[in-house]
C-alpha cells in the first residue's frame, strides 16, 4: 500500500482498528512516519471532537420565537411588490425564472432601498420591535444575495454553451 491509499483508508482504521480489511493500512501507518503522524493528528482531532459540547440555546429563545410569530400573525398581507415577487419567482414557469431574477435584482441593485421604501408608503404594518426590524432586514438581505447567486449561476452556465458555428 503507498502513501495515496493509505490516506483514504486512515478514517477507517481510525473508527474501526481491528478489522481485517484495514490490516494493510495499519501496516502501512505502522512503517510509515509521515502516514503515522497523519494518523496521530486525526486521532488527536477526534479525541477534541468528543469532548465538545453543543451550546444550550439562550434561555429566552423560546420566548423570543413566540413573540416573533405573533408579530407576524398580527400583520396585514405582503403589500403589492412582495406579493407580485413572490409570484413571479415560484408560479412562473422555469424558463423564465433567470430572466425575472436578474430583473429584480437589478432593481434591488439601482433602487437600493429607495425603491422598497417608495412602495412602502401607504403601508399601515404595526410597530414592531426593534430585533423584529433587524430579523426582517437580514432577511431581506438574504433575498437579495440568493437572487445575485442565480443571476452569476446564470451567467456562468451561458459562458459554458459552446459557439453555434
Ligand atoms: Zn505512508
């Protein structure tokens, strides 16, 4: 066994040291130092691993959730561009997906906030409070970055189709 293999088989020998398929590349971690050494610091790695604990989640996350959702029970419907958004990304058929994609992120790119602030006028959503605000934001900015993904995903794969002559 070379080095090459015995790197594909040091996962196993590390769950499971006995078994007989892994006798080759206990030999090879036994004679070999820079595989033995690779052996050790996954071992090492593994040995941490088991002693790491998940963090308890903050003690008001439930509270907070549930404040959350009836937050967002007690609004009105999406105003009109959300709904139409919503709409043209999932109802639409696929063929037309990037194209609307690229044309609502260029909106999102030149309008910036003014434009979702001028289609918020006339809205009458409660107050809500502050870490709702920032929620909604990091949301909005999720949106925004998905739709720049597709837009470059699109980009990329029309790059690839090879000339038609
Ligand atoms: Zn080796």
């Amino acid at each position: 066994m070379n080095c090459k293999d015995c790197q594909s088989v040091l996962l196993d020998l590390l769950l499971d040291p006995g078994a007989p398929s892994n006798a080759a590349g206990r030999s090879h971690v036994e004679s070999c130092a820079k595989c033995n050494q690779e052996f050790k610091s996954l071992e090492a790695t593994f040995a941490l691993l088991d002693t790491w604990e998940a963090p308890e989640p903050s003690p008001y996350f439930d509270q907070k959730l549930a404040v959350r959702l009836r937050e967002e029970q007690a609004m009105p419907p999406a105003d009109w561009f959300e709904r139409l958004k919503s709409r043209l990304l999932f109802n639409t058929g696929r063929q037309f997906r990037p194209a609307l994609v690229g044309a609502l992120a260029l909106i999102l790119l030149v309008g910036g906030g003014t434009f979702a602030n001028l289609s918020g006028i006339g809205r009458s959503r409660p107050q809500t409070s502050a870490t709702v605000q920032d929620l909604q934001l990091l949301d909005k900015n999720d949106q925004a970055l998905q739709a720049m993904d597709q837009l470059l995903l699109d980009a990329g794969s029309a790059d690839d189709t090879p000339p038609s002559s």
